[in-house]
C-alpha cells in the first residue's frame, strides 16, 4: 500500500501438461471450514449492506484463530500433494542464492551499504572508510530474533557519519523500535524508542527528530486505528520520556507529520499530510535551526492535492520538487528570507514525468520517465542542462543519494532482464562504471527478451506494458503466462528484475508488467486517472492488456494468471468478479477487499486519497461497485484462486483476506479451488528470506498446478 512521504509506509527444460492426478486436488473434494454467519447489516447513506463475517475483524478471537488454523491445514494439505513442490523451493533457493548488495552511500569519512550473501534471512549493513577502504560489518539484522523475522527499517547516519540511528521491525509489522550505534568504535548506545511509524530520522547535532503514535490499546497494537501522529526531537543518551514534542495538531488526528533536515543540517523541514480527508498533496514549513528557530514558518500552509518537496537547500534557497501547476513535474527556488516573494522556477515542466530529484556535487540529478523507463540528467545549479547519465538500456535506476561536497555517486540499475548492477559515476570527468555486478547461477540473459508494447484501454487510453519470456516463443495461445499489475497511489510499475521470477521464465512462461492507471509512469494527471470516482479505469486497463495478450496469440484465458499484492491484491479480486471468464488463476496478495471499512484499521484511512471514502455518498457508491468483498457473483465460476495475507501485516490487515476468502469458498462454484495462506511472524512483505522462498515456492507451485505445467529442473 502506498506509503508516506517517509522511508517507512510499497515474480531450459520443456513445458508439459500435468499428467498426474494426485488424490484430494479436485476442487470439488475440499472441504473448506464453515464460516459462521451472522445477520450484522450496515446502513451506508440509506444502502443496507451485509457483513456476515465481521467476526473474522477481530484478530485476537479464539474462533478466528480457529478458522485460520482450518484454512491454512486445508491450503498446506493441498499443495503438499503436489508432487513437485518441494522441487519448485529447492530451484528458488538455487536462483535466490547470490550476493545482493544496495548502492552505497557516504557520510563523513564512511561509506555504508548492504549485502546479503546469498540467502541469509536479512540483509547486514557495512561500513568502510573511503570509496575503496576494505569493508566492516556495522550491523547485523539476523541477529535481531532468533527465528530472522525481525527486520532493518529506517536507517540515517547521521552528516559527520559519527552515528547511525535505526529502526528494527518485529514480525513483518509497520511499527518500529528505534536504536543507536556509533559508527567509530560500533559501540550500541542505551537509547530506545518505541512505537515509531511511518517516519523517516533527521539528524540533527547530537540527535535527531522522528514520529511516532502514542502506545495502541493492549492487545490491539495490529488492528487499532493509528491516529494523533507526533514529531519529538531525541537527544542522544536521554530516555524517550525527556524527548522534546516538536509538532502536533490536535484538530486533524489523520495527519502524517515528518521532519527532515537539509543535508547541511541548517533547516528543519515539516511536511503535513492530509490523505484522510482525500488530500494527495501536503503542506510544508521550514524552521532555521542555525538560528535557534523554535516556531515553523509557511512555505505552503494548507494541505491540496499539490506535491512539495524540499530537495535540498542551495546556499540560502529551498529547491523544491512539485506539481503545482505542472502534472509531470517541475523544480522551483523558494527563498525561505524573503517567503512572500514569487518563486523561481529552476528545471521547467516537460513531456516526460520528472521522477524524482536529488543534489550531490553542486550538481542537481534529476531523474525522468520515458514511457516508463529511467532516463537519468544532470544540471548545474543554475538549471543549466550539463549531461545525460548514459544507462544501458531501458530499465530502472535506484534513487541517487549524495552530499553537497560528493564527488561520486552511486545507483542501481536493473531491467526485467538485466539483474541489479551498482554503478558508480564520477562527477568531475562525467564517466559511469560498473561497480558491483552480481553473479546469478545459471541465469544466462541472452536466452531472454523482452519487449514494451502498446495497447488501447476500454476508452482508447494508450498503456505500457512490459514482456519478457525465452527467446523463440512461439504465438500459438499455448504460453503459460502470469499479468502483473498495480494501479495506484502515485507508484510506477517499473520494469525490474527478480531472479525468483526466472522460475517461471525457464518454464516457458511469459511475465507481462501492465502500467496502468493510478500510477505515476505519466505523472499526476495518469494518477489521478486511476483515483476515487475513476478507479473503474484500472481494472479496465488491466482487462484490456489480457485481451491484448489474448489477441495477440501470447496466450489464451485458460493459460493465463493474473497477480498483484496490496492494491495490486484489489485489482486482482475486482477484475476476477468483473471478469472471471478471462482468466484460469488469481493471486490476491495482501489486498485491500472490503473496500467499504478499510479507513477503519491501522493507517487505512491514509487510502482515501486515492480510493475515497464510504462516509463520502458519491464516493461509496463507486467503492461498492468494485469492492472485491461485496461483488462476488454467487454460483460463478471464479479462476483458481490463492489468497495471501499474515498475521503481523498491520499495513492491510489479514481481515480483508479473511472476509474475502469466506465469502469466496461460500459462494463460488466448486469447479475451482479457493484456498488461503496466512502466513505467521511475517507482514505486508515477507519478513524474513526463508520465508519470501516459502510463500513464492507456494505461488508457483499452485501457478504451475492449475495451468497444467509440471516443471522440469
């Protein structure tokens, strides 16, 4: 699910058919657990509505521990039949394990990364001195639980690289319990901070600001609405008790507030996020820290759909990254002595959408969207376009980080066939090497292709859509072939590469990566597109590149999958009830199903920015009529579907999934299984790597079932 503004809160043997018949896979011999039902009915602006499972809401019942513990048996016994399942784990253990690093990044006299050797559960952090001093392990994330669940959040060093602040994440769950270690010696601190989310860590001298919530009700610390947001500023050896409040707002208990401080440390930045009230904008405000400023002053007071960023400060001047006024993007020069004066406007709006900004070097690096793909600029500080950074191909890049005084910056580039390589690029000659380029075992890239074509929507909207399968695939209808799609809140569905997914690849199957609207492959205007009363306009772009796939012989409706977590979950369990004859498999991950009650949970409410709100009259009408809760088709024939959520998922809580998959084995037809996986100790993602090789194993091995491959590795 989309996340704020902070670093918190967003798959050469030959095909065959199956020729087996294993006993209890028939769809029609699973015996699926009753669900009780009650006669709970809501009133929403004179539409009564049913909720016969509004039981299963409550995650600390016995009687939905029952039902979980009767759904996932039932799941586990039906994959274990399949006789190659432990075959498909073994070959995504086999593809998984290879060194996986992130583009460092440097502060002070250190440069920090990660690595994972190849399939360690979390990834450790490591410092160096300089570009090319020998490496040293800082800080290891396996060590954090016994079982590897519990995971790395946030992580800020802080400018003179004397310190790390960082958050560790128990289970998978959004909420993080901060901690410190002093770079030098790598001696942990005393400090402790709990019930920190969706925030980011400033430094600033010796400490730092961050957000947090009060303490949840006993019990319901992953269920209860998250509300009252705060920001405290921490000083270095005190207990959170003495942390100082920087910022409330007592009015607005569904705002996001979150500092940052320039790279210079001068300026305190407060950005407010409304998008309860259905605000996809902010406000911001700045505070001079130099001059010991207690109170923020205005850049923008209220709250709009207009996007504001402080990218960084030049000399005494804010460069800022919006939308206002331009869709696709723009950078602008605010001067925080003289607020009233009109703005300047650095780097112009262009055809392209402007991704994101970054300043390192004296030298502003801005990153933009061809149909989808990264093209990477850099100018002077006078907007002055100096060079293009050439990348090589069309793929994505990683975010550039960087110091004012950097000569060097490092970024990940990757494509659906192109497997993440960190490059390092030198300011001062403009030259781009390869840093670190990983070793996959097995993968030989010239053995695939990819393509970008182009299809019309229901309306005749052109949309992007990425191919990648083996060479020599033949148009016939007969591919196996899984449609992948997101939609929403800002986010691009870019072109990267997943080594996981290359067990499907070598199968024979073709992976198509729809960009559909809602996203920000085009900038603002294709994401709103996609929002609120225009939601219908993704699940019809994510139809049409079916039938595009159809059409053009890739494949046939019984050969195809379809697959998207969060609000790609959404979009997989509304097309399956709008269109359950065009496809033969659904995977629903983590998603957003009761499309009336979601504002209810954790940081659900955050949503209405872009779904709207049930409390809205026109916007409840729209919600109801995709909701993939309240639109299953009784006696339908659905594709074979798998459902996937976890108990620590406090971000889309399990009883969306829980709800969905009641009412799905309830009312469907028997033809095709409907099965769910909730996994345990794990979240909105995997929470460990043992466990993202489990729940994908599970995946591909129902793929593979119910399209009728049987592998061959």
């Amino acid at each position: 699910m989309a996340q704020p503004r902070s670093p918190l809160l967003k798959l050469v043997p030959m095909v065959v058919a199956a020729a087996f018949s294993a006993a209890g896979l028939a769809a029609q011999d699973l015996d699926y657990p009753v669900a009780r039902k009650t006669d709970q009915v809501d009133d929403y602006h004179g539409v009564k509505v049913a909720d016969p499972y509004r039981w299963l809401e409550d995650d600390n019942s016995a009687e939905t521990a029952k039902w979980v513990e009767a759904e996932n048996k039932i799941t586990c016994a039906y994959l274990n039949k399949i006789p190659y399942h432990a075959t498909v784990k073994t070959r995504l253990e086999q593809l998984f394990n290879y060194p996986k690093y992130t583009a460092p990044f440097l502060k002070g006299e250190y440069v920090f990364f990660t690595k994972n050797d190849g399939l360690q559960n979390q990834s450790v952090v490591y410092v160096q001195k300089g570009v090319d001093g020998p490496p040293e392990q800082l800080l290891d994330p396996n060590a954090f639980s016994a079982d590897g669940t519990s995971r790395l959040g946030v992580f800020e060093v802080s400018e003179d690289g004397q310190y790390g602040a960082y958050g560790v994440s128990v289970g998978g769950s959004d909420w993080q319990e901060a901690h410190v270690i002093e770079i030098a010696t790598k001696k942990m601190l005393p400090d402790d901070l709990k019930w920190l989310k969706a925030t980011g860590i400033a430094w600033f001298g010796k400490g730092f600001f961050y957000s947090r919530y009060d303490a949840p009700a006993g019990g319901h610390d992953l269920s209860s609405k998250n509300e009252f947001q705060k920001v405290y500023y921490h000083k270095l050896g005190t207990g959170q008790d003495q942390d100082v409040l920087t910022y409330e707002d007592k009015a607005n208990p569904q705002r996001f507030h979150e500092v940052a401080t320039t790279e210079d440390e001068r300026f305190a930045i407060l950005y407010d996020n409304d998008p309860g009230k259905g605000k996809r904008g902010n406000s911001v405000f700045f505070r001079d820290l130099s001059k010991k400023e207690k109170a923020f002053t205005p850049i923008v007071a209220e709250v709009t759909d207009d996007t504001y960023e402080v990218v960084d400060n030049i000399d005494d001047k804010f460069l800022v990254y919006t939308n206002h006024d331009a869709p696709n993007y723009k950078l602008l020069l605010f001067d925080p002595a003289n607020p009233k004066s009109p703005w300047k406007e650095l780097i112009a709006e262009k055809p392209d959408a402007m991704a994101n900004a970054a300043s390192i070097g004296g030298k502003i690096f801005v990153t933009y969207l061809k149909d989808v793909a990264s093209h990477v600029y850099v100018y002077g500080q006078s907007g002055n376009l100096e060079n293009e950074i050439p990348l090589p191909g069309e793929g994505t890049t990683g975010t550039f980080r960087g110091n004012p005084h950097d000569k060097t910056s490092f970024f990940l580039f990757s494509s659906l066939n192109y497997p993440p390589t960190i490059f390092r690029y030198d300011l001062e000659p403009r030259k781009v090497n390869v840093y670190r380029a990983p070793e996959i075992p097995s993968f030989r890239p010239d053995a695939y292709e990819t393509r970008e074509i182009f299809y019309n929507s229901k309306d005749g909207t052109r949309v992007p859509m990425f191919l990648v399968y083996k060479k020599g695939l033949k148009l016939d209808g007969s591919n196996p072939t899984v449609l992948y799609g997101y939609g929403g809140f800002n986010i691009t569905n870019a072109p990267a590469f997943n080594s996981l997914r290359l067990a499907l690849l070598e199968q024979g199957f073709v992976y198509a990566s729809a960009n559909l609207r809602g996203g920000g492959e085009y900038g603002e205007k294709w994401h709103v597109a996609g929002t609120k009363l225009l939601k219908q306009n993704v699940f019809d772009d994510f139809i049409a590149a079916a039938e595009w796939l159809i059409a053009n012989k890739y494949t046939s409706a019984k050969n195809l999958a379809i697959l998207g977590g969060s609000n790609g979950g959404l979009l997989v369990g509304a097309v399956a009830n709008q269109r359950p004859d065009l496809f033969h498999v659904a995977v629903p991950l983590v998603g957003v199903m009761d499309m009336l009650r979601f504002q209810k949970f954790t940081i659900g409410w955050n949503w209405a920015s872009d779904y709207g709100s049930s409390d809205n009259p026109d916007e409840f009408k729209a919600l109801y009529a995709y909701s993939p809760l309240h639109n299953i088709m009784a006696g339908s024939k659905y594709p074979a579907t798998l459902i996937t959520t976890a108990d620590h998922d406090d971000r889309v809580v399990p009883a969306h999934s829980f709800k969905y998959a009641a009412t799905l084995q309830a009312e469907a037809s028997k033809k095709n299984p409907v099965l769910i996986r909730i996994e345990t100790k794990s979240g909105h993602g995997a929470s460990s790597t043992a466990k993202q090789i489990d729940l994908t194993a599970d995946i591909y091995t129902f793929l593979f079932y119910n399209l009728g491959v049987t592998p061959k590795y």
